[in-house]
C-alpha cells in the first residue's frame, strides 16, 4: 500500500496566510475519512498544511481539495478589491 505525506507553506505579508487558515479550518476540523489526516497552523505571515494519507487515492483527493480551497480563497478577496 502507497502512504503520502505533503507539506504545503504559504507566506504571505499581507496576512492572507491567516485568512486561508481560518477558510479551511472547518475543513481540516471535520475530515469525511479516516484515510486522510490534516493538520494545519498559522504563525504570523506563514500557512502549514500537513496531509498524511493512508493510500494514494485519499492522497490525491485531499492535496486536490486543499489547493482548491486554497485558490478560492484567493480569487474570493481578490473579487473584494
């Protein structure tokens, strides 16, 4: 059986790294599966999201959800400006 960790940082000075942390939190919270565990946390201008997986599926489908999260997160305050 493939297992998969990722680690995903994002920097950001204008306190977006935040933002996005408070916009997934509910996700990271509630996971659907026990395949796939996340944990992610905030220190000043800096995001850690850290998805370790049991197979490649869940994998996949978790590092694809948090991306996603991720952009929207942007686009939504990029839509604000």
């Amino acid at each position: 059986m493939i297992k998969g960790k990722a680690i995903i940082e994002i920097e950001d000075k204008d306190k977006e790294a935040e933002i996005i942390y408070k916009a997934i939190l509910p996700e990271v919270e509630s996971s659907p599966s026990d395949r796939s565990k996340t944990i992610a946390e905030v220190d000043k201008e800096k995001l850690k999201i850290v998805v370790n997986s049991k197979d490649a599926s869940s994998f996949r489908a978790s590092i694809g959800s948090y991306m996603r999260w991720i952009r929207l997160s942007y686009k939504i305050k990029e839509g604000l400006k």
